[in-house]
C-alpha cells in the first residue's frame, strides 16, 4: 500500500524541513532514532532516522526528547525507544557520557597526527613523516627535533573531562598537552607542561568545559647531536561530557567484563586470552603461553639458557647463603620439548660475604648499620676516636641482598612483568627479559646531604658529595645504559653508555641538595620489539659509593680540628687559608696566595699555590683575577685592564643543522674575570620544567631558534666548560692545557693574554673534565666587546669535546697606554708662535692609560728677522773690515816708504853709520814728507797710480825726493 507521510513540528521553536517519503511498510529494525539538535531552552525531539533511504516503512511521529543535559551514569547506555538508561550487558563496557581510546592498532577516526618544523622561519626541515605512530596498545610520538602534534575535536554538552595515561621519561623531549575551545584560545592551565614520569605510567586529567573543545598532544625532541630521545607514549585516553551513549563498546581482545554494567574491561591475566566481548578469559593450552591483556597465546620454545637467572639467597641464621636459579616469569619457554635446557640445581650453602662497610653482623645474621661516632670495614663497629669525625656515606660492594634505600623497576611494553636487577654477590646485574625493548631501571633514594664538620660550608670548591660506581655492559645489539640524578627516577641524564664497555669506574659532583635520587636504565634495544634475541646481553654494577648523605654510614674516621678549650670536643673546620697537621688536629696557615683542596684539608700538600696573575680570595677558595695584569716584555712593562670585558658576554657558533635540517647553535656565556661578587656565566635549559641552571666562569647550551613555549629560542643540555681560573699567562701552554697556538697565528709584535679554566665535572669522554682557554688579542679596529672566534679547523670550539678555545679580539686587550706610545709634533714658527701636539705612535697598540698632553704654544723669531739681522751684522763687519785694512794699508805704506828712504840714505854714505837714534830719518824729514801729497789726487788715479807704480819684482815703485829734485819741482 502506497502512502504519503508528511512530519511537521508541533510545538517546537524550530521548523524541521519536510520530507516526502514514498516506501512499503516494513520491519522496525529498518530505522532507527536520533535525537535533534538542542533550542535555546534546552529541548530536542526524537525522531527516526531511515536505514535505508528508499526502503522505509510508516515511521513514527517525533515525540518530545529527554532535555540536554540528560545522560547515564558509567556502564549504562540511552536506549533511544524507551529513552531510558540501560545497563551494559557482561561482555560490553560503556563510560555513560564519554567515549575511550584504547585500541591503538590503528590512528582512530577524529585523531589527526601531523609534523611541523619548530624553525621553518630560518631552514626547511622535512618533518612530514615526525607523527604519531600507533603500537597497539599505546600510541607513541617522534623521536626527532620535529614537533609532532596529535589533536582530536569533541563537542561537549556539558563540562566533562579527559584523562588519561602517559610514559615521559626523557628530558631531551619537550612535551605539552593543551585545549582550545570555540574561540581556539587555549587553556592556561599549570598542568600544560607535562612532568618527567614518576613512574612508568602516569595519569593525568583536567576538566573540559562545554562546547567545542580540540585537545592537542605535542612533543619536540632536543636531543640534536647528542643520543636520540626516548619517546612520549599514551594510552587509555577517556573523555566525559558528551551529549549521551546510544550503546555499549565490546571489550577489545584481551580483555572482559563478566558483569553487567561495566565501565571499564579487565585485562586477562598472563597465560590466557579472550576474544572480543569476552566475558571471562580462557586459559592458554599447557605449550602455549601469553602475556598480561593478550588476545592469543603463543607456542612455547625450547628452554635455553637465557630463560633463566641467578641469584644469592639472604644469608640466615648460621651466615651462610646459597646460589638459586630461577626462570624468568612469566615463564614463556617450556622444558618438555625436545632441545630444551633444564634449570640448573641449586647450589651448596657457602658462607656470607662480609658486610657492607659501615655495617656489622648482627646474631641474626643481617647487615645492621653502625651508629653514629662509630665505623667499621664490613665486620664490627668501632668508635672513632678523639679528634676525629665518621666519614658518613654509603658503600655497597656485596650483593646478597638488595638495599634498602634501593628499588628496582621497569617498564614492559608487551604487558609482561620483568625482574630488571638481580643481585648476585660480587655484583647487581641485569637478568634476561622476554622482550628486548623492556627498559630495567635501578634506583638509589637519598634523604639529603650535609657537609662534615670539618668542612667549612663557605668554602665555595668543597664538594656536596659525589657518587663513584663501578659498572660493565656486554651487548650484541644497540644497547644502553644510561645514569640519571635528580629528583625522580626519570630525571636529567647525566651519562649513558652504548654498546660492550669493560669494567670501569665513573664518578659524578652532587652540587645541590635537590638531587634525592640516582637511577641506572638499561634497554637492550631502542626498537620495539616482542622478541628476546638480546636476553644475553647485561648490565653488571660492581659498587656504589656516595659519600655526605644524611643518615649514611661511616667506614672510616678522618682527622679534624678540635676547639682549643677542650680537647674532647666536637670537630670544627680550620680557619680559611689553614691546613691541618696529619694526627695532631692542630690547624697551620698555607702559605700566602694558596687555596685549600676540596677534599679534607690535611697536610701541606692541600695548599695549592695560585696560577701565573692569579691571587686567592678571601676564603681561599679560589683563585681570582682583578682583570689587571702587569706583564715584562722585550725589557718594557706592559698594564693590561681588561674590566670592560669583565662583564658576562654571550656569543655562539655558526650554525649547524641535523639530519633533518633542523638549525641550532652553541651558544657560549663568559664571564672573563672580576672579584668575588662578580655576576657569573650562566647556561639555562628551558626545555622542561627542572630549569637546570648551570654557572661558572664559561658554560655552553645547545639553543634552537623556536617559538616553542612562547620563547625565542629553546636552551637544552647546559654544561659548566671552566668553573675554576687557574693561570693568566702568555704561555701557549699551561697545566697540561694547550691554547693550539697554531689555530690562531700572532699576527703583531705584542704577546697574547691567554685565560685558563678548568671544571670538574667529569663525563665518559672527559674523564679529567672539561678545560678552556681564551686566548685576548689587542686589536684596535674593533669597537665591539664580543668579537670571540672559534678555531677554523673545530667550529664548536672544540676539537674532542673536552678541551675549548677561544680567541676574543678587542681594543680592550691592548696595554694600557702609556708615555712610550706617545709621539711629538713640532710645528713652523708662524708670526711668532710655534705650536708643538702630542700623538699616539702609529700602528697603535694601546688603550686607556695616559692621556695624551695639550698642545703647548710658545713664543718663537720668524726667519726673515734672523735674515734681516744676519745682512745687517754683515754689512756693518764688511764695512768695519774695509776699514780696518785700510787703516793697516795705509800705516804699511808708511813704513815702506820709510825703509826705502832709509835705504838710499844709506847708499850715498857708505862709510858713515846712522846714529843710533835716528833709524835713518833725519831731523825736519818729516814736513818733508808731508810736501809729497800736497798735491790733490782723485781716490781712482791713487789707485791707478798705485798699479803703475808696483814693479815687476812685486816691489812699489816709491819715488824718493831729493833736494835738487825739489827745488825743480817748486821752480
């Protein structure tokens, strides 16, 4: 029969379309219901909804809906045709307002998994593959520096919840879970930032509100160059709020509900199984075994030799102990088939090992610790006597039984449960597991630390304590051992080791009382896998030795220094700069610019002198560098005052990219020298919520540009390079330290001003720590205070990842100037002025210092003055020295005319000799002569006269006038 249907609303705010349906009447179960969408107040309508669109039958009219706010409680289900709750039937499970994810076989529908580069602004980095990966029962994220994001939408009718179970064991990983709602603002919630696991699975939850709600899980690996990080894995997600659950979910394989009403599904135990909608798990057959929540079983191998460990039983009553062997459980081999290895007998009673040092055997044969004052090597206690102090701590080197303060862990991904650590007298190893991925861990809890009395706790260089443990690995795949310290088993990772390594010794410096736990983890293989093909390989630790810890046990006295007023008195520390005479407690003065050792100070030997430049402070506890230096060179004194580069200077390497092109940097933090109270290098890891600060003179951190967290960059594995100034000296090389002198030439006549530091913070590559040298270069073209290069051939700064060097140019590590580096310039003489200016020598190598003098002006005579006195000077004496030869000329002429006449005379007398007074003139010559020059003559024609009158014998021709002669002449 043919019939039309038309559905109209009654008495609703909101109009439904109409719908024209044509079909035969059928059965019911061709239909089914669902609710409206919600009004304004809350209503909705009941309506049903077709299987088949063009198969449909008579449907029945919409009826009023429960309100929106209605749901059931946890294993009950809406049964839409009463429109009642309805409990689940055995076999099924139901959350009532919410819905679970347990089933990790593959991404679930409304999952959305992607890879993003935390950079893409500065490289491309291919991170398409960096996703969520489903494992079965849990879902795990990217080991990469990719962030991978896993989101799921849900839309809530009221406020629910989500909650559910993660495994974050590496603080190489960066992990967050946050909610966004309708206006994608996301949740600011103290719980965003995800902890370090405390175990191996932890929960976690927070509180939805109603609407639109997108959860995001993201995660970014930082682990860069160093070792891949372990993976963030999750499970069991569960989220409450939603409008209503119309049915109830089958329990998943492995697992079952035997009652009606069930909100959740239990895990079969090990050695059985169940199908889907179970409800009771059925044994496996008796060669077949399975794990905890398995869906199958498995055919047992052949036992082999891997199945099964040892162990040392506790000792009893009489002290003695016996070696056991035991299978591994669950026990998966079996020892009927063919093949198969028989579990060794037990092995004969033997006597117990000694106790631990600070122990002693009590009647009952268990290790009891000594009490305090007292010590002992492992036998009976002793009590330290005067004068000296118990050396507290804890030494463990026999294994019969674990330690108290000791636990044992693991996490098994195939639901197996592992024994991890097993002790066995000389050693603690690792047994065999069944699955090669199983990751064994071992804890040691301490409640603190406290420095002995005979340590001063000012003193900056003693140690808070150290642990010293003795291990040996043997692996034929690619395993680990990793050793973390910090507040919980699955804190920092201080070290790891992959691969076989012989038996060896490791020590590490507890530097703050936050650090209440130390934890060995060993995985055989970093790959999932439910195989046991590796169960030979093993972990052995040997002993452990941790000294300082609150509560520990002495197994020595050491000397200390007593009070002078009673000699049975408690120990004091010695004065700062004061060592202690070895037996007598008495304290003695080191001598002057010394620090004392960190450990116990006792004998002159714990005076250690200063470096080269270097002085002790006032605690002698360190050696320091005021950023002065007075340094001879080539017979000169040269100042240095590097304070402008005292202050706390950052730079960083050239850039560097992994495999996946993700680009990061070692950023470096100095702080080159200064007095005690001096700011200090500091290097943060911001990735995780520890914020592990690390301080000193030189530190480094791997940074990454990022917008993770909203930071500019995200800092990661801080390490100390230099916390100790040990020498400041021109020497390439220094205390076993070279500066590679051949990686930075000199390039000019002055000496470089090189910094040694050491640390003491020793690693598996670094057994002796890390050192450094900056190498200060004067260099006056550079104006800015960080110019740091790094050596061309190691861009890290680093060729072995324990020695560092730096070359800092600056004009600050020039020598002060002084009046050597000045030179003077005199000027012309202008006008009377000379001006004479003082500039520095040329190239110039100096800074600071003296300051160059003013120019000085004096009074000065020009030349042309000294030109014109020298023509006058000179005129005058040529004119005085024409009148001086004219004078003597003329008094010659005289007398040559004197002495001819003189002559003459005495030719006409022969025989007549001149009177003796008269020098032959005669008395009246004289107005005789004066007649001769009467006559006037021009100055010319005397001069002329006197050329004709010379004769040719150089003689003057002197006409001489007699009487007769002169009678003529007057006629």
């Amino acid at each position: 029969m043919w019939w039309i249907s038309l559905i109209m609303p009654t008495n609703t705010e909101r109009l439904f379309n109409a719908v024209v349906v044509v079909c035969f009447i059928i059965l019911q179960s061709d239909y089914h219901f669902e609710y409206t969408d919600c009004d304004v107040l809350g209503s909705r309508w009941r309506v049903a909804i077709p299987n088949k669109p063009e198969t449909c039958t008579g449907l029945p009219d919409p009826v009023k809906g429960t309100h929106c706010t209605f749901s059931c409680n946890d294993g009950e289900f809406l049964d839409m045709r009463t429109q009642e709750c309805q409990k689940c039937v055995a076999g099924t499970y139901s959350l009532g307002t919410g819905v679970a994810f347990d089933e990790w076989d593959t991404l679930p529908t409304g999952f959305i998994s992607h890879g993003i580069s935390i950079n893409s602004g500065y490289t491309h980095t291919n991170c398409s593959n960096s996703t969520w990966i489903p494992k079965g029962d849990y879902i795990a994220s990217n080991t990469d520096e990719c962030t991978s994001t896993l989101s799921y939408a849900v839309s809530l009718k009221k406020p629910g919840s989500v909650s559910f179970q993660y495994f974050y064991p590496d603080n190489h990983m960066f992990f967050e879970f946050y909610v966004q709602n309708d206006q994608c603002q996301s949740t600011e919630s103290q719980s965003r930032w995800m902890k370090i696991s405390e175990s191996d699975w932890d929960y976690h939850y927070v509180q939805l509100s109603s609407g639109n709600n997108v959860l995001y899980w993201r995660t970014t690996g930082f682990s860069l160059a160093a070792n891949t990080a372990k993976p963030v894995l999750l499970k069991n997600i569960a989220i409450s709020g939603v409008s209503y659950t119309s049915e109830c979910f089958h329990c998943k394989p492995g697992t079952y509900s035997d009652k009606p009403g069930a909100a959740r599904c239990i895990p079969c135990s090990a050695n059985s199984y169940s199908n889907k909608g179970a409800t009771a798990c059925q044994p496996c057959e008796a060669d077949k075994y399975s794990g905890i929540g398995s869906g199958t079983c498995l055919q047992r191998l052949p036992c082999k030799t891997t199945d099964y460990f040892y162990t040392h039983t506790p000792c009893d009553s009489s002290g003695q102990t016996q070696l056991m062997y035991k299978w591994i459980e669950p026990k998966i081999c079996s020892e009927t088939v063919e093949g198969a290895v028989q579990l060794p007998a037990s092995g004969e009673m033997m006597a117990c090992p000694p106790c631990n040092p600070g122990f002693f055997s009590s009647n009952t044969s268990t290790c009891e610790p000594c009490p305090h004052g007292f010590y002992s090597n492992g036998t009976e206690c002793s009590e330290c006597p005067a004068g000296t102090e118990p050396v507290v701590g804890f030494e463990y080197k026999w294994w019969n039984k674990m330690p108290s303060n000791m636990k044992k862990l693991f996490v098994s991904y195939g639901g197996f449960v592992v024994t991890g650590w097993e002790v066995a007298g000389e050693y603690i190893y690792t047994t065999p597991s069944n699955q090669d991925s199983d990751y064994m861990m071992l804890t040691l809890t301490v409640p603190g630390y406290s420095l002995p009395h005979s340590l001063s706790e000012d003193n900056g260089r003693v140690q808070l304590s150290r642990i010293t443990f003795v291990f040996e690995t043997k692996c034929t795949a690619d395993c680990k051992l990793y050793f973390l310290a910090g507040q919980n088993e699955w804190s920092n990772i201080v070290e790891s080791w992959s691969g076989t390594m012989g038996k060896q010794s490791y020590s590490y410096l507890i530097k703050s009382n936050n650090t209440i736990s130390f934890t060995w983890g060993f995985q055989r293989t970093g790959i999932f896998s439910t195989k046991n093909e590796y169960s030979s390989d093993y972990a052995k630790i040997y002993s452990v030795h941790l000294t300082n810890v609150i509560g520990g046990v002495a197994s020595e006295c050491r000397q200390c220094a007593l009070a002078a007023v009673d000699s049975d008195s408690g120990c004091v520390p010695c004065p700062p700069g004061h060592y202690m005479l070895n037996g007598t407690g008495v304290c003695k003065s080191c001598p002057s610019n010394t620090i004392i050792r960190p450990e116990q100070p006792i004998g002159k030997q714990a005076c250690i002198p200063c470096g080269p430049n270097t002085y002790s402070n006032e605690g002698r506890s360190a050696c320091m560098s005021d950023c002065t230096l007075a340094l001879h060179h080539e017979g000169e004194m040269l100042n240095y005052d590097f304070s402008p580069l005292a202050n706390v200077t950052g730079f960083q390497s050239s850039p560097r990219f992994t495999s996946k092109g993700l680009q990061y940097f070692h950023h470096f933090s100095v702080a080159l020298c200064g007095t005690e109270n001096r700011a200090l290098a500091s290097c943060l890891e911001n990735v995780t919520e520890s914020k592990r600060d690390v301080k000193g003179y030189i530190c480094q951190a791997t940074v990454v540009p990022s917008e993770v967290r909203g930071q500019s960059v995200v800092s990661s594995q801080p390490f100390s390079i230099g916390e100790s100034l040990i020498g400041v000296t021109t020497d390439f090389k220094f205390d076993d330290i070279s500066s590679l002198d051949g990686n930075f030439p000199v390039e000019s006549e002055l000496p470089d001003v090189i910094f040694y530091y050491r640390s003491r913070e020793t690693t598996q590559a670094c057994k002796n720590g890390r050192s450094a040298s900056i190498r200060l270069r004067c260099d006056p073209t550079v104006t800015l205070k960080n110019h740091v290069s790094l050596p061309s051939n190691c861009s890290e700064g680093t060729c072995d990842g324990c020695s560092f060097h730096f070359l800092w140019r600056s004009q600050y590590a020039c020598p002060l100037c002084s009046e050597r580096n000045i030179k003077e310039i005199v000027s012309a003489c202008i006008q009377g002025i000379q001006r004479t200016t003082y500039v520095w020598q040329q190239p110039l190598r100096c800074t600071g210092g003296v300051s160059l003098p003013p120019q000085k002006i004096s009074a000065c005579v020009t030349l042309d003055f000294w030109l014109k006195c020298g023509v006058s000077i000179g005129t005058v004496a040529a004119i005085l020295l024409i009148t001086i030869s004219c004078y003597f000329w003329k008094r010659t002429r005289k007398l040559q005319y004197k002495y001819s006449k003189l002559m003459m005379t005495a030719g006409d007398k022969e025989c007549e000799l001149p009177a003796a007074d008269s020098c032959a003139i005669m008395e009246g010559e004289d107005a005789e002569d004066d007649l001769i020059y009467l006559s006037k003559k021009s100055f010319f024609t005397k001069i002329k006269s006197f050329s004709r009158e010379r004769t040719s014998d150089g003689f003057d021709s002197v006409p001489l006038k007699s009487s007769a002669a002169l009678e003529m002449e007057m006629n």
